[in-house]
C-alpha cells in the first residue's frame, strides 16, 4: 500500500482550534535547538500521531509555526518535538519553561511508510535538524528491528559540536544492529570521524539496492543531492521517501502558503516520495 | 610485480583499465603504509605521489590562523588522496594525516607523468579516470560552501 499517496486525516474535530498544552520537560540538544515533551493541559490525552507528521505549535501572544515531531509514536503520554530557534517563534518557543502553557494544532501531514518497509534494506539519510523529523521513524525502525534487513543511518551536519541527539545516536551504536555513519562539513583535528558531505558515505552503502527502502530529511538541496545519490546506486525512485518544508500556516491545505507545484506540503506532505517531486526540486519558482 | 599489478588493478580507480596499462601504472607503485597521526605529506610539499587508499582513512587538513587545522574531507578505502600532480607547479595545497593505521598504493607522480606523454593512450585512459574524482571533489565542495546546515541567510 502506497501509504504516503494519501494525506493522513486530520484528527482533530476542528483542525484549525489549538489544544493547550503544558511543557513538562526542555532539554536542550545544541546551544539554539530544545526538544519540549509537552502533555495537554487537561490532562485528556493528545492525538495519536504517525512518524514524520508536523504539528502547529503557538506561542500566545507571538504567533504559530509547523514544527516536526520528534519523539516516539509509540509513547503516547507525551508529545516531543525539537525547534530550533531562527525566528520569533521557535525563539519563544525555545523560551518556554517547565510549567508554561501554548497551543497545539494537528497532527498534520503524511507519514513516513515505515510499515511498507518489512523484508527490506532501510537506509535513512538525514542532515542537520533533520534527524528531528527522522527520529520517530527511527524509534519504529528500533522498535520492529527483526523485520526489515540491513539498517543504516547516515547523519550529516555543520561540525562535530552540532550534532543532533548525539548521545542516542551513540547508544543506538552501541546496539550493534544499526549502521550508523556521521559525517561532518568542517572539523577540527580533534575529530576523527568523517569529514564531507553527507551525499560522499552514499557510494559505500552495503545494501540490496534494488529492493532498498530510503527516508531523507534536511535541507532541501542536500535532500535532492542525497535522493539523485541513492538512485545511483540503483534505489528505484519510488522507494526514496523525502520530507519537505515549506512556509505552512492554516496545516490543512487551504490557505496555499505551502503550494507546491500543484499541491500543499502541509496536506500532501510533508513526505513525498521522490518521483513526485523530482521534477520540481531543482525549480526555483517552486 | 605481478602483485603490485594486482593490486593496482584491484583499486576503484582502475576498475577496467587494460593490462597494458595497468603494468604500466604498477610500473610507478610501490605499498606505502602510514602509522595514525603520521603524514602523507604536508602543504607545499612537493606533489611527488599519488596515493590510492587500500586501507584506513585519511584527513585532509588545511591550517587557518586562530583556528588550528581544520579538517576539510576525510578520504578511506578506495579513494585517491591527491590529484596536485596533474597541473604544475606540482606542489600540495594542504596537510593529509592518516587518522588511522592506512596502506596505500604510492605511484610516482613524474613516472606517471612522463609516462602519460609518451603514449597519450594511457594518459587518455588515466584523465578519464581521474577527472571523474575532480568533479565529485568539485561538487561536493559546493555543497559545503553552500553550509545548508548553518543559519538562514
């Protein structure tokens, strides 16, 4: 089943009414980025959601912004999510304290198909802040190991102080059943990992490329290069899962902020699979 | 020799290469091995080897004042550390230090050299080989400067 075809339903009655949440937890993973567990404030439970879908977090008083859930799925006494401060928003957002109250939309979007991985070699590329977005699926990955084959995650980010989530990525390593291969821009000689852009550890992958599965997120261009990268080394278009970000606002396909090409990130997305949007990521007007 | 050969034949660069030409080329290599934290060679050297990675991986590194040596690309099993010796004045523009315990094939880069002018079919088969690893390098580069991980401009 082509599960990322067809948007989730939004499951919420009105989609467009926030729910308010309390902060019970704020860790902060770099010196700009926080990951929020948050619970609603009436202590009803919040909406199940699906590894890579997106909520609407609001900030009372400063505004609403899409934000990528990062936490398991499979954990449903709280919702995590990770921002990284670069606007006002996800400023107040990084600013909020254990106890203080915002609002919640969603969850929204499509999800990446790690169910329709069964059987097959996963290979999850991600860069910068988004391994963010990458972690649930990784958590469900973790979580059913003994049903796909090889595992394999290739990180890439800024410098070695940037790494996201460096401490689970380290346990997950320690498991022995993951690949795991981080990859930095510039390093000092103090790092001896790699040094190159994530798209360089992608001709050594050892997989069953023709019957491979792959989910990529970070950065557009560095996803386009990674996506043309796995194809070359003979994953079929289909199987290459893509999460996009664009400038979302109403998160249910109405207001068009999010248009791409002929439909919404927010509804359509924000996981796309590689031969829909091939075509359209190397356009600028798009 | 007919190990060097083998081994030069066995190497990514050389995949499909002709025998002739591959006694050629062993004809300038030789096995070189470096210790961790030992150099290949550093900025301004001479550009006097090229070296293809059997085993272990090396560190390219560039020093930039107040920032010490900074790591550019790392290189491992398969990949060339070098492509100075094509153009004059054959001299390395950066440090590479082997991060680990690394073998490598070392070819002589004027033996190649004086090689590729005597019979312009090998050094047709070597450019074509090597221009490849140019453009990835290139390519690669211009995702770094283009620092998709840094704050927005």
């Amino acid at each position: 089943m082509d599960r990322v075809a067809e948007p989730l339903p939004v499951t919420q009655p009105d989609a467009m009414l926030p729910r308010v949440a309390r902060v019970t937890r704020r860790t902060r993973e770099l010196p700009d980025t926080w990951t929020l567990e948050m619970v609603a404030a009436d202590e009803a439970p919040l909406p199940r959601y699906a590894p890579g879908q997106f909520t609407m977090m609001y900030v009372f008083g400063v505004g609403e912004i899409p934000v990528s859930i990062s936490g398991d799925a499979s954990d449903t006494s709280r919702l995590v999510q990770t921002v990284r401060a670069v606007g006002k928003v996800s400023e107040a957002l990084t600013k909020l304290s254990v106890g203080d109250t915002l609002g919640l939309r969603g969850p929204f979007g499509t999800a990446w198909p790690v169910a329709d991985f069964y059987e097959h070699d996963v290979v999850v590329v991600a860069g910068g802040l988004g391994l963010a977005p990458l972690r649930p699926a990784l958590y469900q990955l973790q979580a059913e190991r003994r049903r796909f084959g090889k595992l394999m995650l290739l990180y890439g980010t800024r410098r070695p102080e940037d790494i996201l989530f460096r401490s689970q990525l380290e346990r997950w390593r320690r498991q022995l059943d993951m690949e795991i291969e981080v990859t930095v821009d510039h390093a000092g000689a103090g790092w001896r990992g790699h040094v190159g852009v994530v798209t360089k550890l992608i001709p050594r992958l050892a997989v069953d490329a023709d019957n491979a599965k792959a989910l990529v997120c970070g950065p557009e261009v560095m996803m386009r290069f990674a996506a043309s990268a796995l194809h070359d080394i003979g994953l079929p278009e289909p199987a290459i899962h893509l999460s996009l970000e664009r400038n979302m606002k109403c998160a249910v396909g109405l207001c068009g902020h999010c248009q791409f090409a002929g439909g919404f990130v927010c509804k359509d997305g924000p996981v796309m699979r590689y031969d829909k949007v091939r075509c359209l990521l190397g356009l600028k007007e798009i | 020799m007919e190990g060097l050969e083998s081994i030069v034949a066995g190497h990514r660069l050389f995949e499909g290469l002709g025998p002739e030409f591959i006694t050629l080329a062993a004809g300038c290599a030789k096995n070189v091995r470096f210790n961790a934290d030992q150099y290949l060679f550093h900025a301004e050297d001479p550009a006097d080897w090229i070296y293809l990675i059997r085993h272990g991986r090396v560190a390219l590194e560039m020093a930039a004042p107040g920032h010490g040596a900074v790591t550019f690309e790392t290189l491992g099993e398969g990949e060339i550390v070098g492509l100075t010796w094509l153009l004059p004045p054959y001299r390395w523009g950066y440090d590479a230090r082997a991060l680990e315990l690394t073998r490598a094939i070392a070819m002589d880069a004027k033996c190649l050299r004086d090689k590729c002018e005597a019979d312009h079919d090998l050094g047709y088969a070597l450019m074509k080989r090597f221009l490849p690893v140019l453009v990835q390098r290139l390519q690669t580069t211009r995702l770094q400067m283009l620092d998709v991980y840094g704050p927005r401009r």
